[in-house]
C-alpha cells in the first residue's frame, strides 16, 4: 500500500474526529454563555447572516442584539426558544436554548446545520448588528432615544469599519442634524 496517500487521509479524518467531537462535548442544560465562551475559544464566530431571513428583532433576540450576541438568528414568544448560529472554517453550528433572561438560557440542542436562507434575500447581507441599528434608527423618534441609538451607532461603525457594505448603510441611515432650514 502506498502509505504516502493514506496518511493524509487519516490525518484529515482524525482532524475531522476532533472538529465535531470538540463541537459535540456541549452537554444538553449547559449554561448558553458558557458554551458560547467555548466555541469562541475554539474558533467558532458568529454567522455574520444569522438573522438574515427573519426580519425585524423583538423581545428576547432585540435584548441579545443589544448586548452582542449577534449570532442570534431568532427567538419564539412565549415559552421562549432562541437559536443561533456559527461558523468556522465553512462549517455551521446552529444552537438551541430555552430561557428569557441572557444568564440563565441553557443549551437544549446543536447541530451542524447552516441557516435557511430566504429566497429574497439580497447577494450581500448586512451583519446582524447593522440591520437591528437600522431598525432602531427608524423607530428613535416615535421612543424618544435617538441619541442612545447614536452612541451605538458608533460602536457599531468602529466594529464594522472594514466591511464597506455595513460603512455605506450606516453612513446612508445617519441621523440627519435638526436645525433652521435655510
């Protein structure tokens, strides 16, 4: 046998092994913030399209938004389930926890699946970040906090500054400064 083809082809199922044993050592009822430590510990970020297919945020995946958790791809009402999604390397990990509050959500299931992509959707989709301030850029007025909306509005452009579709929608959505017409 030809040892110089079977040894990378057992060195790529042993790295293969690992990948998904590394992955799967996520135990059902872990704290969600705990394992979402691990994966990016390991490499895994969050799916710069989670969220892409779903439309506007409410509730729970509004209040993940807010505080980071980007790779929310959404959350039911009621008994609330939220799903998110990861990426390394070309691989998707699609996460399921259960729970309202952030420090208490615990891990129900994972697999390997990547997020349906919607039929509409466009070919270059803002990250998840981005497309929540430009909702809120639009609902500012009628709340009333359309400074704290620039605050993270600025958090978000220093965040995205490389990605030139995420700059041109943020630039274009900028709240306009109020003054005497002329």
């Amino acid at each position: 046998m030809n040892l110089h083809l079977i040894a990378p082809c057992l060195l790529m199922a042993a790295a293969a092994s690992l990948s998904h044993a590394e992955t799967f050592s996520i135990r059902a009822g872990e704290q969600f913030a705990a394992v979402r430590a691990k994966l990016y510990a390991t490499g895994w970020r969050a799916d710069p399209e989670a969220h892409a297919g779903v439309g506007d945020y409410f509730g729970v995946d509004r209040r993940l938004i807010e505080r980071g958790f980007d790779e929310v791809d959404y959350c039911s009402l009621g008994k609330t389930f939220c799903v998110f999604q990861y990426r390394r390397a070309g691989a998707c990990l699609r996460l399921q926890t259960e729970g309202e509050q952030i420090a208490a959500m615990r891990v129900v299931s994972w697999s390997r699946e990547c997020r349906e992509q919607a039929a509409d959707e466009p070919p270059v989709v803002l990250p998840a970040e981005v497309r929540f301030l430009l909702q809120r850029r639009g609902d500012c007025k009628q709340f009333g906090d359309c400074d704290s909306v620039d605050a993270y509005s600025r958090k978000v452009a220093r965040k995205y500054a490389r990605h030139p579709a995420a700059m041109l929608a943020l630039k274009n959505n900028a709240r306009q400064a109020v003054g005497p017409s002329r």
